[in-house]
C-alpha cells in the first residue's frame, strides 16, 4: 500500500451525496420520493432552479477568457465587485477589505484555515456544522472543534462560545472562530441583532495580545461564513455587518463569499475570501500571503467564472435582473419555510429558530433509525448525530421539496 497511512481507510462518498442517488433512483423507477438531501434550490418541479439571467450571462463570457489563465489573485475587477456587493453599506469595513478569488466558498475556507491557524491547531465552530468543516480541516493538517450551538430555551449559547474560545486561545494562542449566518447550514437558525451583540462583547473581551499567561486573550479571528445570506428571513441580509464594526483592528474580520448560492451557479465554481485589515502594511502581508495560498493549492481561479460572476454584480441591468430573479426564488422558499412551519410545531417537532434559509434540523434523538424508517416511506432526509455530546438530529433540506410534498414530509418527520 503506497498511500500513507493516515489516509487509507477515508470515505470516497459524501454520505449526503449516496442518499441523494438513492433518492433519485428510486424515483426514476417511478416511487413517489420526496427528496430533502440536496443542498441546491430546486423549484416545485424537482427541477434545479437556475436563475435565466445568470446562465445567459456565463454563455455571453467571450471564449477568450475561458481559455485564459486568471490572475493568480483574481481578476481586480472581481475583487473590487465582491467587496462592493458584501460591504457596501459599511465604509469602516469596506475601506481596509481585501479580497482574493476562490473555488466557491470551500476555497474561501480552506485559505482562511491554512492561513489564520497553525497546523495542529483547530477551529472552533457551532457543534451543528456543515460536514464539509471537518474534512477541510482534516485535509488541512488542522482539527476542528465546537461549542454549544443552543443554550436551554433555543437561545445562541454565547456562554459557550465564549469559554471555549477562553479555552482555545490559552491552549493555541490563537483562534479561528467560524460562524455560518444568516441562515445556518444544516440548522436555518439566523443569529438576532442581540445575539450579534453578545458575540461581539464576547470575542472584543478576548482578543488581545497572548503572553502566555493562559488568561484566554490571544490572536483571535472571525470568519462569516454568508454562503446562504441572501436566503434568511425577510430582514435585511446585511443587517449583521453592522455588529461588527467594533472588532475592526482587534478581531481580523474576515468573510466566505460564494457565487454558488448568490447566483444559483454552483459549478462555476466562483467565490472569494474577504479579509478586513485597517493597519496598511498587515493588509498587504494578508493579501500576499492569500495569494501565495492560491498559487499552492489551485493556483488561479476559473477565468470565465470570474468575468461572468463580475458582470452579474457591476452591470446594472443584469444585477437588477439577478436581483428580482432571486426574490422570486427566495419568495417561493419563503413559502415552504411558512408552511414547515405552520404544520411542523403543532405536530411536535423540535427545531431551531427558522424563518428561513435551504435547511431546518430537527431534533431527535434516534436520528440514524428515524431516517432509515422515513427512506423507506420515500422521504429522504440526512440523520446527523453529534460525536460530543450524541446529541441527533435530522437535516431537512427545504430548498429541495416543493411545497405540496411539505405535509407528507412534515408527516414523515413527526
Ligand atoms: C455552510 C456552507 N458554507 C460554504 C459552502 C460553500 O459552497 P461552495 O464551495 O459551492 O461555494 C456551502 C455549500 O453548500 C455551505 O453549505
């Protein structure tokens, strides 16, 4: 065996992905399936909803620029447009942002792990998590760790947070904090502006310079993860910005832009990472050091997606085009996330927050045999049990179910 040790015994398939084949053999033999794995925006058809205006666009992208390499970095038009798109409304931030091409948001993550923690060393997130964390850490020579996602009344449990970050910075000296907001993968759960509020207290009191003195201060940074905010609740999705002003110049800020879910392109492959640092000579050692990232893994992002995903948010007619193609999706996703709920409570199901977003969890505490009972009625959902606490639960991916297969889902689950 020539493959080192460490990696032999690794699991090929995403297991979201082998439910998803199961799903769609089973209904291409004709089962009436209801399909709650995938993490795309489906429309009421089971069909991928794409929005028209995007898709034109990317065949509009001269072949010269699919064929050509892209800046190592990125294009500058598409870095300036990105950081226009997230932090427009927020000069502070906008003024000291740079940003750097990715492959989707996974590219965004894996930079801001390689770059932001030691090897060894692990990030801390909610201890509901999109798997993918994991594995890009793992793949990173890095560990991921978690803090208690819910306190006792379903309340963002800053408490945690906060002693666990306490915990990493005296053990690592530094820490790398992911959130994925608004709208969380796999819970739906969007954080309030008082829950904001508190974060924010919470990571200004710890971050500070670490003198050994395991008082649980150290290099602390920030990563939103936004892959699905322009899909939360009807609030502005930006709103969340704001909070953060205060971190700037002790937190390094920094965030995953993706195109996947903005622009319903998800095999362009199009994302960036965003960093904001106010001193001038630190931006520029982030910006090199993000750079020279790229050039060891990818080497430079996909030209054509770039150009394409540049024109979708600076011309101002396909952006307004984009724009009222979204609120007709997010309006019919809004629609099912209001018909979940409407049936979901009355029938006992437990489950976060959610006024909106791809996915909702519900809490059980069987989930692997709960999810095998619902597959072989035809409902399709991802079972998830904690390793920390062997806390379960069951991803329901909502972007994927029109809203007529809701009851029979709802009724599935309860
Ligand atoms: C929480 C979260 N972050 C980031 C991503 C990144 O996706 P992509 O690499 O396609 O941009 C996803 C995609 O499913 C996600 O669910």
């Amino acid at each position: 065996m020539h493959l080192i040790p460490a990696h032999q015994g690794r699991p090929s398939d995403d297991p979201i992905f082998s439910l998803h084949r199961e799903a769609t053999q089973r209904s291409a033999r004709g089962e009436a399936i209801v399909n709650a794995t995938i993490g795309a925006l489906l429309d009421d058809d089971g069909k991928l909803a794409i929005m028209p205006s995007t898709a034109r666009a990317v065949h509009e992208v001269p072949a010269v620029d699919w064929a050509s390499y892209a800046p190592i970095a990125g294009t500058p038009e598409f870095l300036r447009a990105v950081v226009d798109d997230l932090l427009s409304g927020e000069p502070a931030l906008r003024e000291c942002a740079v940003s750097i091409a990715t492959p989707g948001g996974s590219g965004a993550l894996r930079l801001a792990i390689n770059n932001f923690l030691e090897p060894g060393q692990a990030i801390l997130t909610t201890s509901w998590y999109w798997a993918p964390y994991h594995t890009l850490s793992e793949e990173s020579e890095r560990r991921l760790e978690t803090f208690d996602m819910f306190g006792p009344s379903g309340e963002f449990d800053v408490a945690s947070l906060d002693a666990a970050v306490g915990r990493q910075l005296a053990a690592q000296g530094r820490a790398l904090v992911i959130l994925n907001d608004p709208a969380h993968n796999p819970t739906g759960f969007s954080l309030s502006d008082d829950e904001w509020r508190a974060v924010v207290d919470c990571l200004a009191a710890r971050a500070g310079e670490n003198e050994g003195k395991g008082d649980g201060k150290g290099e602390l940074t920030l990563l939103v993860d936004c892959a699905y905010f322009l899909y939360g609740g009807a609030r502005d999705p930006r709103a969340f910005l704001a909070h953060l002003r205060p971190l700037l110049g002790t937190v390094q800020l920094l965030f995953a832009w993706t195109a996947s879910k903005t622009f319903t392109q998800y095999g362009l492959r199009v994302g960036a990472l965003i960093a904001c640092v106010p001193d001038p000579k630190e931006r520029t050692m982030v910006e090199s050091a993000l750079s020279y990232s790229c050039r060891g893994t990818w080497s430079n992002c996909n030209h054509g997606g770039l150009v394409a995903v540049t024109r979708m948010l600076v011309d101002p007619a396909l952006a307004r085009a984009c724009t009222a193609e979204r609120a007709a999706l997010t309006s019919q996703l809004r629609a099912r996330v209001a018909a979940f709920n409407g049936l979901a409570r009355s029938r006992g199901l437990r489950y976060p927050r959610y006024e909106g977003g791809f996915f909702v969890t519900v809490f059980n505490d069987d989930a692997m045999a709960k999810a095998a009972a619902m597959r072989v009625k035809g409902v399709f959902v991802v079972p998830q049990v904690q390793k920390k606490t062997g806390l379960g639960a069951l991803r329901v991916a909502l972007c994927a179910v029109a809203e007529r297969d809701i009851a029979r889902l709802v009724d599935a689950l309860a």
